[in-house]
C-alpha cells in the first residue's frame, strides 16, 4: 500500500492555494499551503512533505530565497526535495535559470492544472 504524499505549496493566493488544494485531492495528494517563503521553512521545519511547488514572488521572503535555503538545508532528505517553481513571469527564465535557482521543474501561471498534475506525478513517481 502507498503512503499518501504530502504536497507543500508556497502561494500567496487564497485562490490558487484552493484550487491547486482541490485538483491534488482528486489523486488523493494531502497538501498544505504557506503565504511566504517563512512559512514554506517553518512548515518545512516541523513535518514531512514529498515535494514543494513554490510560488517566485510571494510576500516577506520569495520563491528563489526560499529555495536557495532548502537547497543549503542541513538534512539532505529535505534540501533535495523536488521543488517546482510557479511563475506568471516564467518567460522571464529559461529552463537552465531556474535550475539554476534550485527548482526541479516549473510551472508557468494561469496554471494548468493538467500540466500542475502530470508535472507532480513525473516527480513522485
């Protein structure tokens, strides 16, 4: 039997946290939701979670910050967490960039939630 995967999200819209929340139940994803990257480490700190989509531009510490730290973690179950970066200034990056940055992979907004799923199921499997 497969242990359900926890899903961290760091969003700082209400909406796309609950709609994101919705389309990871249907593949039965728990996920919890931080509106700043502090938050995102807090979270972190305290329980397990099998990936991380984060958000670049959040509010008090963002996205690429929140990352870099991660990737520095001590525990190295943590700081190599998949971590998928959500953009509405995607384009502003290349592919190499964001790697570069930390992430495993991105997103560009207005999400599409077929590519958010597929996207998260290709780093859970």
């Amino acid at each position: 039997m497969n242990s359900v995967k926890r899903i961290l999200v760091g969003e700082d819209s209400s909406i796309i946290i609950n709609l994101t929340k919705n389309v990871l139940a249907f593949e039965k994803y728990e996920m919890k939701a931080a509106k700043n990257g502090k938050q995102v480490l807090e979270l972190l700190e305290k329980e397990h979670f099998d990936l991380i989509l984060m958000d670049i531009g959040m509010p008090v510490m963002d996205g690429l910050e929140c990352t870099r730290l991660i990737r520095n973690h001590a525990d190295s179950a943590k700081s190599k967490l998949p971590i998928i970066a959500i953009s509405g200034n995607a384009n502003n990056y290349t592919p190499e960039e964001f790697r570069k940055f930390g992430f495993d992979d991105f997103i560009q907004k207005p999400l599409d939630y077929d590519k958010l799923l597929a996207t998260v199921k290709k780093h859970l499997s």
